[in-house]
C-alpha cells in the first residue's frame, strides 16, 4: 500500500463500522419500542433480540465500575493508534482491515458509553439454559477483527500485497 493508504483505510473502516454500529443499535431499539420491549425470538431455543443495557466492559464484565469502563477502552484505542501512526503497517491490507475493525467497534461502543451511561446490547445467542454474554454489532466486529488481525499479525511470514 502507498504510504498513507493504510492509515486512510483504517479510519474509513473505522467509521463505517461506527455508524453501521449505530445505526444497527438505533435500529433494534426502535423496533423493540415498537413491540413493547418484548423479546423477539429469531431462532427458537438459540438466537433472540432483547433489550439490554450494559454498564460493564465486553460481555458485561466490570459492571458498576464507571470510571474504569471509560477509561480503559480509551487508554487500549490509543495505544493501538498511536503504534499504528508511529510504526505503520504497509503491506498488510488484511491487518489494517482488523485494526479498523476493532477500533470502530470500540468506538462504537464509547459512542453509547458517553451518550447514554452504558452500551446497548441486544444479540442473545444461548442454547437451552446456557447462554453467551448479550452482545451488539460493535462486538462482533471487535472479534472479528482481533481474530484477522491476529491471523495476519501471528500466522502470516509474508506482507499480504
């Protein structure tokens, strides 16, 4: 990638993730108004649509803790941004591709955080009694984007032109 290329494309993944993130959340919690809160269930015994708010980290994890919550999403974005800026990554499109992803979901997230309190979540997967942490769109891409650009960062020996 040309020099600057690789910066410009994480920002602009970053972005879309972000509004693809709000516009998923502002989309759900409408349509949930709509129903009265009731939960929809997509697929019977796996995959509903609730109401959830989340005054924790990911997953619900450090609830109650207020500060932090803010503090450490911020402190993790710009450490990943500043050896991003400062080191670069030329050459590994798919890295940067991760990078964005994880960013914009953790803006995207910091959006609701410092708009409303908390992070809307509404993605509940579970299977009989056992059930994953509720979660948004802004976490699926910060997964998905840790794993690809673990994959790259870890598993790759060559710059993916």
């Amino acid at each position: 990638m040309r020099k600057h290329a690789d910066k410009l494309l994480c920002l602009l993944i970053c972005a879309v993730v972000v509004g693809l993130d709000q516009l998923a959340k502002s989309a759900v919690r409408a349509m949930m108004d709509a129903r009265g809160g009731d939960d929809l269930v997509i697929i019977p015994g796996f995959l509903s649509i609730i109401n959830s708010f989340n005054q924790g980290i990911a997953f619900g994890m450090f609830q109650g803790i207020r500060i932090y919550v803010l503090l450490i999403p911020i402190a993790a974005a710009v450490l990943i941004l500043f050896f991003f800026l400062k080191e670069g990554m030329p050459g590994r499109w798919a890295s940067v591709v991760g990078l964005g992803m994880m960013l914009g979901g953790a803006f995207g997230n910091m959006v609701d955080r410092l708009r409303f309190g908390h992070v809307y979540d509404f993605v509940k997967a579970y299977i009989g009694e056992r059930q994953w942490p509720t979660f948004n769109v802004a976490d699926c891409f910060i997964v998905i984007g840790f794993a690809v650009f673990a994959i790259v960062m870890f598993f790759s020996g060559e710059k993916d032109e």
